[in-house]
C-alpha cells in the first residue's frame, strides 16, 4: 500500500496562517460573545424571543470566512499529491573528438611534449562540455572509434591517459579518413549536422582539406585545435629514443600555420591554438551557442509533482456563490 504524502510547491503561503489567524480570530471571538438578550433571558425562552436564524445555522454562518480563507491559503500553497512523467527536451548538439595519435604527438617544442598538452586540452574540455552528445576517434593512418557518441563524458574522460601513440597498430597520418569516420559516428546515432573537432599535432595535407570542404557542405564543421608550433621540435619517445629518418637524420616536426587555417576555413570552422583558452572552445561547442541540430530530439523523462490545488478552489467557489447576497457579507462580520 502507497503512503498517501503531500508535497507544498509553494510551502511559503503557509505562512499566510499566521496574519489571516491574527486577523480573523478577534472577529470570531467577538461574534460568540453572549448578548444582552442571552444575559437576560433563559436560553430556553431565546427561540420564542430572538428573530432570525436558528443557532445550528448561525454556527454555520460564523465559519464561512475562516473556512473561505483557510481553503485560499491551502490553494495558494499548491498541494501536491501525485507525480506525472514530462519529456526533458534537450539541444542535439553533437560533436566527434578526432585525436591525432601520430609520433609528432612526442614533439617536445612544447614542454613537456605535444602529446601531454594535447590531453590536458581534451580533459578541460570534457569536463566543460555540459550538454549534447560527444564521441572520440582516434587516428594515425587508420582511425579507430574509441566512443560513439554518448552524453556520458565521464566515461571519454577516464579513457584520455590511455591515449599514446604506442597504442595504435600501425603510424603514419590520414586526417581524411578520421574525419570520414567521425561523420559516420554521427549519422549512425542519426544526426544530420556536428562538430568534428580535430586535435592535431601534423600539418593537414590538400586531401584533407578537400575532405573538410566537402564535410562542410553537408552540414558537418571542421574545427581546429592544433597542439604544437611553427619552429618545431625533435620527437622523443617514451624510452628517450628520438624519431629519425631512413637516412638516420633526427626529424623534426613543424607546424605550418597556413595549412592549418586553411583546413579550419574548408571546414567552415574555428582554429584555436595551444594558447587558447578553454572557455572559448567550451562557448563555441556548448548546445547554447552551437547551432541546433536537424535530427531527431533527443528527450530523457522525468517525474514533476501536480499542482493540485485547484481542487480547493471548488468548496472555495461554493462558498463564495452562498455569500454573494447583498448584505451577507456584514452579517457574517457581525
């Protein structure tokens, strides 16, 4: 058996007890009082004495404003005593982390390297991502999806310190193909537009851009977020051992500002740099900024407690209809 609980969705009109006794009681102490027919006469002779209403009604009659107000004030407060399932509509803001997982992640040009910076950059933005839905791909010269899209970010969170270019099966860097898979990743949870955002730590070649550009006009922005600098650096690994050429040359990675802005600009997106600050990502990729999606809606449910206070407003009526008479008003003041 359930227990019968009432909820107040509005408790502080309660409070309107207080005033309303404070008002009311010297009222109807006052019209309980003995008159002078009561002090004069036996209480059995008062009927054959006194015209008017029998003492049944004239109780009845002295109860009207308490009751009247005590059924406002309980209207008022909201009475709550059932639950009723509501949709949560929520913004179909998605986006797909593209994580570059290439040996140029291993470029100390930004100390301690590129590939530290890169997962500090994707934690802070995880966690400032509040709303919509986030998958994560990793690529080298295949991508890998790590995620679908999912609007558990805690979970892309405690993948981020895995991430290391030792986990992928083969190196190499095709951006084109990452973001060809990260499209897919939003078409199989049935979106028709997102954000694709790159973490790169490479220059973009002319296929990618091209890629970009095709992407964008199907609604599916580019966005840029390149994690390393112009004048470059040598690539140690784990082990100390630094990235060298056939030739045994030591290989150095420079980033080439140009390309990068140009496969932003073909994705119809923002390029932001190791320098940017979070927040400016987080506006951008935010559902209240971000443009709304197209697709299906996503909505979750939730229980809300029922105003029922309406239901006292029906006695109150009745009452209110039995005093609309002229004159009834001072006599139940009397």
């Amino acid at each position: 058996m359930m227990d019968f609980i009432v909820h107040w969705l509005r408790p502080w009109w309660l409070l309107a007890f207080f005033p309303v006794l404070a008002l009311l009681l010297p009222i109807t102490l006052a019209s309980w009082r003995d008159t002078a027919w009561h002090k004069a006469c036996d209480t059995h002779l008062l009927p054959h004495l006194l015209i008017g209403d029998n003492a049944r009604l004239s109780i009845v009659k002295k109860c009207f404003l308490p009751l009247g107000f005590l059924l406002a004030i309980i209207s008022l407060a909201g009475p709550s005593y059932k639950t009723s399932d509501a949709p949560i509509f929520q913004l179909n803001t998605a986006r797909v982390i593209v994580f570059d997982l290439s040996t140029a992640q291993w470029a100390t040009d930004i100390a301690p390297n590129r590939l530290t910076r890169a997962r500090f950059k994707l934690l802070d933005l995880l966690q400032g991502l509040q709303e919509g839905q986030t998958g994560l791909v990793v690529f080298t010269e295949q991508p890998f999806v790590v995620s679908p899209l999912t609007q558990d970010t805690q979970t892309l969170i405690d993948t981020v310190s895995t991430l290391s270019p030792t986990i992928m099966p083969v190196q190499g860097y095709r951006l084109n193909t990452a973001l060809l898979e990260a499209k897919k990743v939003l078409q199989k949870a049935g979106e028709k537009n997102g954000h694709l955002v790159v973490f790169t730590a490479q220059n973009p070649t002319q296929a990618d851009i091209a890629t970009a550009k095709i992407l964008a006009t199907h609604r599916f922005q580019t966005d840029v977020l390149y994690i390393g600098s112009t004048t470059g650096g040598t690539m140690s690994t784990p082990d100390g051992t630094l990235a060298k050429d056939e030739q045994g040359n030591i290989l150095v990675s420079r980033l080439n500002k140009s390309a990068l802005s140009a496969l932003a600009a073909a994705g119809n997106g923002q390029l932001w740099t190791p320098e940017t600050p979070i927040a400016n990502i987080i506006h951008t990729l935010n559902p209240r900024s971000a443009p709304k999606s197209t697709s299906k809606n996503h909505t979750a449910q939730t229980k809300i407690e029922l105003d029922n206070g309406y239901i006292w407003l029906w006695p109150l009526l009745i009452l209110v209809l039995c005093a609309f008479r002229k004159g009834r008003l001072q006599e139940l003041l009397k």
